[in-house]
C-alpha cells in the first residue's frame, strides 16, 4: 500500500513538473522602472518616456509591431493603401473591446456594462485623430499628424475638427486621406497621439481622462489596476483583448526610480525584470552570464551650443568655435568613433534606417575660423569673448586638451573654462537653460527622421539649445510635404545639413541606449529606437 502511495505522488510530481515546463514563464509578473510618476495617462497629450510606455502596453492603435521593430496589425486587421498612396483604408477586427474599471460606475452609472457599448470602432479613431489636433488640446504630438488632409488647418483654428481627412466608412472600416505622400505614415500611428479614444466615454470623465484609473478604459493587452503615487504603476493582463491567451505575463510593475545608479544591481538583486542601463553599467552586465543586454543606437554627443545664450546667439562666434574645434583630439582620448551626422543611426525613413541611405554629413561652412571670431566681436561689440564648457569628469581631459587648441586658433582674445558635472547634474543644468557650451549627449527616442529634426524647430519643448530660424523650420516642415520617398530623403539631408552648418550642434559620437534584462528574461520588444518597449510576449524562465 504504502509502495502504491508513493508510485501515486511521484506521478503527479512528474505531471506537475511537465505541466510547469510547458507553460514555463508564463504569467510572470514583469518590474520595470521608469523615471517619474507621469501625473496623467491621456495618450493624446502625454509626452513623458514613462507614461509613452504605460500607454504602449495598456492602448493599442490600428497597427503595432512585431519582435523585429516591423509594422504589424493591431486594431486594424489590415489595410490597404491606394496607387497614389494618399488613401489608408484600414478593417478593423470586430472583436476589440474595451476593458473599463469598476470603478468608472461613478459616471458611468451603475448599469454600465448592459448600457456602454464596449466595442472598439472606427468612430473611436475618428474622435481621437480629431482630439489630437484641436488647438485647446495642445498635443505634443499634433505635428506628427500634419500629412493628413487639412490637419494643419484644424490644429491651427482655421477649420473645424470634422473637416480632418480622417472617416469612419462604417463602425469597422477607417479611411484616412493625406495631403501629401507619407512615407512614414504607419511608424507614425505608434504614437501615443493615434490611439483610440471614446467620446462617450471622454465626455463623461468631465475633464478628468487619463487623471486616475477610473478615468480610463484600455483596449491593449494590459489595462491599468493601480496607480500610487510617485511610488508605481501596475498594469494586469486584459482578459477582454481578443489575444487575450496568448499574452505571456500576469502583471507589468513599473517601479518609479529615477536613481539611474540602482538599476543594475536591482537586476542583479532580481528586483528588475528589464531596466534602462547606463554604458558602465551595461558594460559590467556583458560580463556576466545569462543576462540579457539589447542596445540601440539612438542618442549622438554633440557639442551643444546654446542659442539663447548672449554671446552664442551670435551665429559668427558659434562658427568661430566650430571651426577650431579639435575632434581628433576628443576622438583619441576618449577612444571613440565619430558620428555620421547629428541623426542617429536607428531614426527610420520610410521603414529604412536614414544613415544608410542618407550618408554622413560633415560641416560645410567656409571661411577661417580667426575672422568669423573678428566679425563676431565686432557684431557683440566686445573686446574679448569669455564662455564656460560644462562635461562630465571622465570627458574633463579631453576638453581641456581640446580648449588648447581653441585658444591658440582663436588667441587671447578668448577665454573659456570647463566646469565638471555628473550626468544629472549637467542635464539638469540643459533642462534649466543654465549653460552656455556643453558636450552632451542629444538623444532622439523617435522613430522617424521627422521627428527627430523636429524637436529643433522654434518653440518645441524638446528644443533645449534654443535655436530658432524660419529658414530650418521651412525645410523640417516641407519633408512632410515633399513628393515621395527619394524627394523626402532629399529634403530631410538639406534640414540636417543646415542644422549642422548653423553651428548649434556637432555631432562628436554615438550615444546608444542600453537595456540590461534578467536571467531567463526572454521575448522583450522594442521599438526600433529603444524607445518604447512591448511586454505581450515577454516571458521569465
């Protein structure tokens, strides 16, 4: 008997092993830190790098992405496009829903999941495209939209919201009509600004959406259960996804840390799952076994110039400096490649990787260094030209080896001193716009050449040299409008090489972003840039 129990009980430890490795990793609940508590999740106004990868995992748009960064179908199960490619059709799957809060019954009414129509249609897209637009919106994100017929028009005032080239055929088919060919048309419904919103339900939050929980509902994989303040944000799995079985974790965890210093340990500690790395970090993590490491090219140091700076306002002294700055030196010190250009090498075009079809480029401004200094004190009306250069300590060397050769090309006329900084503090300075010269790490967390030229324009929050010229905000402008994909590239390396030739940034090195992951941490997506990142398929072994 007793030999009969224990046959029994190791049968069902065997069974119970061969269940557990077949559904190994499954249903793991997934910690990630992000930087700072994003104070709202509303995806057509959101701008914040945590709060953009909140809303990737609890939203999802009419397309999403595959493991290889490709665009893959979404809400839209697919589409077509016409011969002269300024009409998107897209069918939508008849199966999306939304997941809404308990709580939502506040407003909703307590009857609301016989009386809400909990369907995801075309109408959604159409309010959220018109709401991303609206002057009073003020999305961040507005520009990204500008190809789309009389968008332009709309964000300005000029026309009203249902004159916007986007509509809804039926409750499942979505037509949107541009003004000019897109090459990047798809990479741009991504973002967070083209995910759908519910007017009846928007209506109903009376100005509170994507404020708390309940002022939300979520047709991704994942739908937002609690959200502590400055502490964390828990998302759990969508059991009203259409894919919902196919959805490998239980929970995504996003601890709000913005100690950067913490985060290798804490993988190491097994506290993270996955977690932004610095260089030092990610180089002591490749020497460890059974952890994962990605790394993406989306960031190039430049030496940044800032415009709103008295004296660097000046476009002859920004030249001066340029011209006579010693790279070569930097380079050997800091044993280091130099960059291609001021856009990195992930930032897309038409699906392609710009710097491959783009080239490097390389400042053409002509003239001598020693006169464009001339010319500027005389436009600043100065006898000498005193500025200060902040960088980090391990870049210290190589600026002061580099300020040798600055001094003796330009003489004694010009000064300038290094101040050194920690990362934080230096950026925090950059944010402050209390700085002048600066080697700093200048990062495009965007997926197309568009944007990344855009966070330079005059007036973008992203633009924190300061430079505004009409000249560079024409031509970042017209690569919306430019005639197909060769004419696009054309255009985007003119908007490039101006911002180069204008002296405001050159590009030193490559910059990437790294991602160290845990052991047996497996199937992570990201997006092209590194940027975003996709945990529908992540699994833990």
């Amino acid at each position: 008997m007793i030999k009969k129990i224990i046959c029994l009980l190791m049968c069902i430890s065997m069974l119970f092993l061969f269940t557990a490795c077949g559904d190994a990793g499954v249903d793991a609940n997934i910690y990630f830190p992000i930087d700072n508590d994003p104070g709202y999740l509303d995806p057509q106004v959101v701008s914040d790098h945590g709060a953009k990868n909140i809303i990737a995992n609890c939203f999802e748009g009419l397309v999403t992405i595959d493991a290889e960064g490709k665009i893959a179908p979404g809400c839209a199960e697919s589409w077509k496009i016409s011969d002269d490619s300024l009409t998107y059709t897209f069918y939508l799957r008849k199966d999306c829903k939304w997941a809404i809060m308990s709580a939502s019954s506040a407003f909703l009414g307590s009857d609301f999941r016989e009386t809400f129509d909990s369907r995801v249609t075309a109408h959604d897209f159409v309010f959220a495209f018109r709401r991303a637009l609206l002057p009073e919106t003020l999305s961040p994100g507005a520009k990204n939209l500008f190809s789309i017929k009389n968008a332009q028009l709309v964000n300005s005032g000029a026309l009203p919201a249902d004159k916007l080239g986007v509509k809804a055929v039926d409750d499942y088919t979505l037509t949107i009509t541009l003004t000019q060919v897109d090459p990047d048309f798809l990479y741009v419904l991504l973002e967070p600004q083209c995910m759908p919103c519910n007017q009846e339900f928007f209506e109903a939050t009376g100005g509170r959406y994507g404020l708390s929980t309940r002022f939300l509902m979520y047709n991704g994989p994942f739908y937002m259960s609690n959200w502590a303040d400055d502490t964390s944000i828990t998302l759990m799995k969508n059991d009203d996804h259409y894919d919902y079985e196919n959805i490998k974790p239980y929970s995504i965890y996003f601890s709000i840390n913005n100690e950067q210093g913490t985060r290798l340990d804490k993988i190491l500690e097994e506290i993270y799952d996955v977690a932004p790395l610095t260089a030092q970090q990610a180089d002591s993590l490749s020497e460890k076994r059974g952890y994962g490491l990605r790394s993406f090219d989306n960031g190039v140091y430049c030496l940044a110039f800032n415009c709103n700076d008295d004296l660097l306002s000046n476009a002859n002294l920004r030249k001066a400096i340029a011209l006579s700055f010693d790279s070569e030196t930097l380079y050997s010190f800091l044993d280091e490649v130099p960059a291609d250009g001021i856009i990195p090498s992930s930032t897309l075009i038409s699906g392609t990787k710009y710097r491959d079809v783009a080239g490097k480029i390389t400042l053409k401004t002509e003239g001598n260094a020693k006169t464009f200094f001339e010319k500027s004190l005389t436009e600043l009306d100065v006898s000498r030209i005193e500025l200060t250069i902040l960088c980090t300590e391990a870049q210290e060397e190589a600026v002061r080896n580099v300020m040798q050769k600055w001094q003796a090309t330009l003489g004694v006329k010009f000064n300038i001193s290094v101040e050194v900084l920690s990362e934080a503090e230096a950026e925090s300075r950059l944010e402050e716009g209390s700085w002048q010269l600066a080697l700093t790490d200048i990062s495009f967390p965007h997926l197309t050449v568009f944007n990344g030229l855009l966070q330079f324009t005059t007036g973008s929050a992203e633009n924190i040299i300061g430079f505004s010229d009409k000249t560079y905000d024409r031509l970042v402008s017209s690569i919306k409008t430019a005639s197909g994909l060769k004419a696009s590239i054309n255009v985007t390396q003119k908007a490039e090489q101006y911002l180069l030739d204008s002296c405001v940034l050159i590009p030193l090195y490559s910059s990437p972003a790294y991602y160290g992951m845990g052991k047996g941490v497996e199937n992570v997506i990201f997006n092209t840039t590194g940027d975003v990142v996709y945990f529908r398929d992540t699994i833990v072994k």
